[in-house]
C-alpha cells in the first residue's frame, strides 16, 4: 500500500481540505497512474455537498483524471510505464456487464464501482482524482493522445463524454441540425464535438452574453432564449436539441423547436420533477430522451475522435488549495468553461 495526498470533504457540506490515507496494492492486472490533472465537474460538487444520495465519508473528488503510468502489473498488456492515460467515472464492475453489454456498461449502475464515492470489489470506499495517485484496474484505464494538451483533455473524461455518446447515439453529422441548450462546461464541449461531426449547431442560451464565444467554438447560430420571439422564429426546426442545463427550465417549449422524428436529449439534472405536456410530444411525434456518460469503449473512441479533431476543454487551471473557492464559482457559472486542478500543487 501507498500512502495518497488528496484533498477530502471529512463530512456532508464540509469544505475540502487536506487528506491522507492508504491506496491499495496493485495487484497483477492493476496500473498504477501519478495524476497530473483533475478536472473539476460540477456533479463533484452536488457528491461532496450530499445532494443526490447519501455520500460516503471522507470523500476525494474527482473523476476527469489525466497521468502519467507510475507502474503496471505483471498480467498489463496494454499499457507501460510513462504512457499518458486517463480515467473516467467508474474503474470497476462486476464484469458480468462488460462480457455482456460492452457499449452500455454505463447503465448498469448497481454493478459499477464509481470513482470515487463508491466501493470497491472488496467493499473499499472508492477515493478520487483529487489525490496525486489512483490505482486502476488496467480495463478501465484510457489512453489519451499524445497531441492534445493534457490539462485541457482531463474534462474529456466526463464533459466530453456525456455530449460525445448521445451526439454518436442520435446520429449528429451532415445534415443534421443539432441544438445545444446551454452553453457551459457541457454545452461548449456539445458544440466542439457536434461541429467536429459535421452537424449544423445552434446554441441556445440564456442570454446573448456568449454569442462570440458560441461561433468560436464551432456554432453556426445563435439565439437567446431570454426572447420570446426564439421560440417562434425556430419552432420545428431541430432534428436534435441536447439540454445541458440543470436549472428548473419549461421541457415543453424546447420539445416544440423538435422537428418531426426529432429528439430532445436530457444530460443535465434539475433538482425537481418538471412537468411535460402530452402535446409536446404527440403533435410531432417528438421523443424525450436521456444520456449519461459512456462505456469504456465509446469513451476510448470519444478520445481518437479529439485527437484526430484536436478538441480539448476550454480551462481554467487551478492550485489544489483554491478548490473551495472554485465550487463557489461553478454554482456561480463563472467559469469558461471547466476548471482543472494542477496536481503537482499538492505536493
């Protein structure tokens, strides 16, 4: 066993602080990785805080990792010591679901071990990328490409993924006008990827305060969602709209810019039940869909796919030790558009 700096909430709402504690031994299939960066995802900070369900504690964050291969077991084929690797949102399962559904893995939830808020095989807290090591389980360990920067790959392992998998599922590419409602941590990786594809992007967003930043990052229009007249201007329009955002918004006039077929796509989480219409279904026959995440495979795929387009996040590189002001910041949305934590602060 090795002893890990990390940085820990000791409790519910606690802020982070310096922590300490034991990762296991590597056993013969296990990749030993020294992290570099962690991104920093805003469902870290609904985990730490206890909004979703009962966490456990202490809890080390993070599950957008980035590093450098310390050291692999004897039975390791695919990886060596120096490689550039990532790890994504869960680094473990019951193996059942990968021999028998690989491309959804991610929906088998109870037979997963996450990241970190988690447990292990042997009933082990799952500690995350917070820390400036994790030892990973060689089939849920990523290579990343050597051409992107490495800070701004880390949100790949979670932002990416999460608009990569549904934009892949739904078919984005030519022909297809695909509409992404919000433009944050998700939303500006939504609009890179969807471009990469060949699809024609729409970014609808609150206000026009993005607009420059929208058409830099690849899209083709613009709208504020603040004027009544987007609703009408673009109704029936979309073959694909895929909502980031988690705020309480009305599902039901974003399902009437669907065109018919059309299908509007749920990645972000509101923390309350929003009610939909029958109608804003039935009179196009629209569909309301959800994502979340991907498999190791479709992740590794989302991952050639951005060193081939030389996508990357949009960051802001941080010191371990502003981690608690940085929280404060993504409930504030300032912040264009993922904040990454520079581990070797922590030494």
């Amino acid at each position: 066993m090795t002893t890990a700096k990390a940085y820990a909430a000791l409790s519910p709402k606690a802020p982070l602080e310096p922590f300490s504690f034991e990762r296991r031994a590597p056993n013969d299939d296990d990749v030993v990785i020294d992290i570099l960066y962690s991104g920093v995802c805003h469902s870290d900070i609904h985990q730490v805080r206890d909004e979703w369900f009962p966490g456990i504690y202490p809890m080390v964050p993070g599950h957008e990792i980035v590093g450098k291969v310390r050291q692999v077991g004897a039975k390791v084929s695919r990886f060596k010591e120096g490689d550039t690797v990532g790890v994504g949102c869960f680094v473990d399962s019951c193996m059942k679901c990968q021999q028998r559904d690989v491309d959804r893995e991610q929906y088998m939830m109870d037979q997963l071990a996450q990241t970190y808020n988690s447990l292990d095989r042997d009933g082990l807290p799952t500690y995350g990328g917070y820390s400036d090591h994790i030892v990973v389980k060689e089939g849920y360990v990523l290579s990343v490409p050597g051409n992107l920067d490495l800070a701004g790959a880390a949100p790949l392992l979670c932002a990416g993924i999460t608009l990569y998998s549904p934009l892949r599922h739904w078919n984005a590419g030519p022909g297809k006008k695909v509409a992404i409602v919000g433009l944050g941590g998700l939303g500006h990786m939504g609009v890179k990827l969807a471009h990469a594809m060949g699809a024609e992007v729409t970014v609808l967003s609150q206000s026009l305060s993005k607009k420059d930043d929208a058409l830099r990052l690849g899209a083709d229009h613009y709208y504020a969602t603040n004027d009544p007249e987007t609703f009408t201007k673009l109704a029936g329009s979309f073959d694909l709209v895929i909502n980031t955002v988690s705020a309480q918004i009305d599902w039901n006039a974003y399902l009437n810019l669907l065109t018919i077929d059309g299908t509007m796509v749920l990645v972000g989480v509101p923390e309350n039940p929003v009610p939909v219409h029958a109608f804003s279904l039935i009179m196009g026959r629209r569909s309301l869909a959800g994502s979340c995440i991907g498999s190791i495979k479709e992740t590794q795929e989302m991952l050639d796919f951005c060193g081939e387009h030389n996508i990357v996040s949009d960051i802001e590189l941080i010191d371990i030790k502003e981690i608690n002001t940085a929280y404060e910041r993504v409930i504030k949305s300032d912040v264009r558009y993922r904040f990454v934590i520079n581990m070797a602060s922590i030494k």
